[in-house]
C-alpha cells in the first residue's frame, strides 16, 4: 500500500521524513511525506493542525491526554480503551535505540558494583524546582555519596553531558524521575537507564510495576517516602550480591517484549486507518455546534499564543 502523510505540531527536532513513525510504517509501505496529504500525525507544540481538514492521528510523549473533538485516532500513554480511535503508545517506545538496547541487555559482570555510585541528568529546571521529588532524591542520595550531575541543574562534571547514555553507563544508579506521576506517563527514563547498564531509581508512573519488571529497579512508589526509598539504594549500595541481581534482570517480565508493544500491532493500528476510504475513516464530529465548538476554541487560543505566532512568522518569512 501507498501512504501518504504529513505531520504538524512536532518538536522542531523532528525530520518528517525520517523518525519513528516513517520508519516503523515502511516496514510494511511505501511511504510518501507530502503537504496535500490526506492523514495528518501531530503532536502538542502548535495549531497547525487546524488547518488540516483530513484524518487527524494525534501522538504525545508528554503529560497531556487527546482531545477527541480534535482528532480522529490517538497515540498516547493513557490506558484506554476507546474503539478503534486510541491505542497505548509510551514515550518509551518510540526510543528505539534505547527500546532494542534495553531488550537485549549485556552479561552483567562484578565490574558494574565498582562503578562510580549514582548519575543525575537534569535540564528542565523549571520542572524541576527546588521542592521536587527528584531534587529531595539528589539531595537525600548526595549526602550519602557524590552524585554525578550531568545536566544543566546540580551540574558538577564541567558542562552538560553530550552523550546521555555513555555518562550513565559509568555509574551505578541513575535517578530516573518524571517531571509529574500520572498514571500511564511512563517516558524513556528508565529505558534509557535499562539501555545504559545501570540500576533506576524510578518516581512517576504509580501503575509502573505492572507494565516493566519490578525486580528491575527501585520503585519510590513501593515505599511510604523517598527516604525510606533512598535508604534502600544505600542498602543496595552496600551490598554487591543484591545490586548485581537487581541489574541482571530484564527490564520486562521474563524478559519478553509485551505484545501491546510490538511492531505488528503498531502497524495493525495504522493499516486499519489507511485501508478505510478517507470519509469512512474520520471519527470526530466535523459539522454541527458541537462539532465546531472545540475547534473555536483553539483558534482563539491560537490568536493570543505568542510563541505559537511568532514561529508561524519565522516559517513564513523563512520561505518567502
């Protein structure tokens, strides 16, 4: 099948020809990333969706939850049961360097107990504010031992790290907190700790345990606080035998890759999107007062949205 797709709204990193999404659908098609487009992927960081008046496949990797008055499908971290509109995609999954790395961890040997003690990379300050729990977690862990800092905050290597996961590698620990604990909001933290060969210390996800391997890290929401949370990692930290067993085990239970995760039902998902005639594919309400309403609404946010219009002139002038 020949698809043809678009995208909007990204972060402006993305390369629409080439990420997660054109790689992942070329397994099974030929896949054309053309303006006239019929099926739109977009994501949260714009309103250019708007203009789009075909299909309408929204994705985040951030804590924010589909608006179905404004898109057909959804990819999102919810568990949710929707029709054939959502499906369950983690921010993890779409690290695929990292995903395929955690999958198919190395031999752990008596070397990895030598290591430096615990990593910390952290350059969102404001999601990180002097009250936070992975600032109450650095600190607690930072009296017992040197916690390297990697990021922008706490940094005490000599600037920003440039590669995340050969810094985590060279410690024992790493602090693989969320910005917030939503259940379901599981991003690529503890994949990338997994990916790296070191232990997570993990704040988030309160439904974590059901989805990875709880033998795989140390869980903050098994404990009554992060103290109690912290003094198991200086427990851990003294004890070899118990370290090592923590970091042989496999991110997922028993080591196997969940089917919800795997690529055919990713492509499953799409394919059931691009087979259907664009008029029978469409899910949300495109006409009436309650149809229209919640669209209103986002162009008058998007009128008043600084950011938003000055990005739009940027694009606009830089093609002119």
């Amino acid at each position: 099948m020949r698809l043809r797709i678009k995208f909007a709204d990204f972060y402006p990193s993305l390369d629409p020809q080439d990420n997660f999404f054109t790689r992942l659908l070329r397994r099974r098609h030929e896949v054309e990333v053309r303006p006239d487009a019929e099926h739109l992927i977009f994501s949260r960081y714009g309103y250019d969706f708007l203009r789009h008046d075909g299909i309408r496949i929204f994705f985040t990797g951030e804590n924010v939850r589909p608006n179905f008055d404004l898109c057909d499908y959804a990819l999102g971290f919810d568990h949710l049961a929707f029709g054939d509109r959502h499906l369950r995609l983690p921010v993890y999954r779409i690290y695929e360097g990292a995903y395929r790395a955690a999958l198919a961890a190395e031999p752990v040997t008596s070397e990895a107990a030598r290591r430096k003690f615990c990593s910390y990379v952290v350059s969102n300050r404001r999601a990180s504010r002097a009250d936070s729990a992975r600032v109450q977690m650095f600190q607690t862990l930072s009296a017992h031992r040197r916690v390297e800092s990697g990021g922008k905050q706490f940094n005490n290597v000599g600037g920003p790290v440039a590669d995340k996961l050969a810094f985590l590698r060279g410690c024992k620990f790493n602090i693989a907190f969320e910005n917030a604990s939503t259940p379901g909001y599981l991003t690529e933290k503890m994949i990338e700790a997994k990916a790296a060969g070191t232990v997570p210390i993990y704040w988030g996800d309160p439904l974590v345990a059901a989805e990875l391997n709880p033998r795989a890290f140390v869980n903050c929401h098994d404990f009554p606080d992060l103290d109690a949370a912290a003094r198991r990692v200086i427990e851990l930290d003294g004890d070899d035998a118990a370290y090592l067993a923590m970091l042989a085990e496999p991110i997922f239970p028993g080591g196997v890759e969940p089917a919800e995760l795997r690529e055919e039902r990713l492509l499953d998902f799409f394919e059931h999107i691009f087979a259907q005639p664009v008029e029978q594919a469409y899910r949300r309400v495109r006409s009436g007062r309650w149809g229209r309403r919640a669209e209103k609404e986002y162009r008058r946010v998007a009128r008043f949205d600084l950011k938003y219009q000055t990005e739009r002139l940027k694009r606009w002038l830089g093609g002119r």
